[in-house]
C-alpha cells in the first residue's frame, strides 16, 4: 500500500469519527421541520459540491419527498446570469425568482463556506445573506472552519482537517456522506431505496 492510499485511508476513518452526531440530528430535524411545513430546500454548491447539490435533489425529493432544487442543475440559466449578472449574484438572483422565504431552506455544499474577505465563493455568500434576510434556514456541509456559512448558519457540519493537502477530496467526499446519513435519517426517510427493498436470491 501505498503511504498516499494508507494516508487518505487513516484520514477518512478519523474524519469519520470526529463529526458530531448532535449536528446531524439537527440538520435532519431542520429539514424535516421544512418538510412539514411545506417549504422547499435549495442545495447550493460550486465545482465537486454543484455536483453533490445535483445528487442530494435527487435523493432528497425521492426518498424524503421534500421539493428540491438546485440553481447549478440548469446549465442554460446559470450560464445567462453569470454572463450577464456576474458570477457573484447568479445563486442569489436565481433564488430571488424562485421567491424564496422563511418556510425554505438552503443547504451549501463548500470546502470552504465563502469568504467575503478572501472574495472566494461569492456567489455562497451571497445567496446565504438573502437566506437570512427572508428567514430560510441556512444548513452547510463544509470543511476548515466553515467560512460565512458556519458564521450564521442554523446547522452547519464542519469536516475536520485531518491532512492539510487533502482538505478538499475529504471534504467533497464527506458531503456525500452527510447528506446520505441525513435523508435516510428516520425523521425524514418516507421511501425505501431500491436495493434495501429488493430481495436478492443467491
């Protein structure tokens, strides 16, 4: 074995463990209080967390049944808004038109959570101000010390730094397992997913 492979491996078990369970329960009752109310979640991500976002709307609205979206989903108007807007406000314009409000939700999907001092991932931060100014629940999944999400989120699970150059494959990594854990959380999963329902002869 490899000490790259040993090293990602060891990291990945210790990650792992170091989450806090209290966290996840949170955001798993967060969601379901959405649900129940009849709002809407919006998954919010850039690079490997846009496609996270793409496959957390799948799984949330098809085992869960809460209606989900994504702004990265739709290339054509994603691309419009950044070309014409600016790459900063094409999250948050886009929520704007989807009129989101206090019974919504928006869960970021981010190595690091948005800087507004750093000007990195702007376009989070912004879309995370207008949460708050309209009342939505800001939930994040993020790594480091979370950035502005972790700032003012409701819930936010910051995944540990375990090896400084493997920050952001362990933390694209670990919003897949968050999210797994959380939609099939027994406050919210409503539909069995296909294989746990099917039996398999030998």
């Amino acid at each position: 074995m490899s000490v790259h492979t040993m090293l990602f491996l060891q990291a990945t078990q210790e990650t792992a463990v170091r989450l806090e369970p209290s966290c996840l329960d949170r955001m798993a009752e967060l969601l379901a209080g959405v649900r129940d109310n009849g709002g809407r979640v919006f998954f919010l991500g850039t690079g490997g967390g846009a496609a996270n976002a793409s496959h957390a709307v799948n799984d949330f609205r098809k085992i869960a049944e809460i209606e989900c979206y994504a702004p990265s989903d739709n290339v054509s108007e994603l691309t419009a808004r950044t070309n014409d807007d600016g790459w900063e406000t094409c999250y948050a314009n886009w929520l704007r038109v989807s009129k989101l409000n206090a019974r919504d939700a928006v869960v970021v999907f981010s190595v690091g959570g948005g800087s507004i001092a750093h000007g990195i991932s702007l376009n989070i931060v912004r879309s995370v101000e207008l949460a708050t100014q309209v009342g939505a629940k800001v939930l994040g999944v993020v790594g480091r010390d979370g950035g502005y999400t972790a700032q003012v989120a409701d819930a936010c699970v910051i995944i540990p730094t375990i090896v400084e150059d493997m920050v952001t494959p362990l933390v694209e990594a670990f919003q897949a397992v968050v999210w797994h854990l959380i939609v099939s959380h027994p406050r919210l999963k409503v539909n069995s997913t296909k294989w746990e329902s099917t039996l398999v002869s030998a």
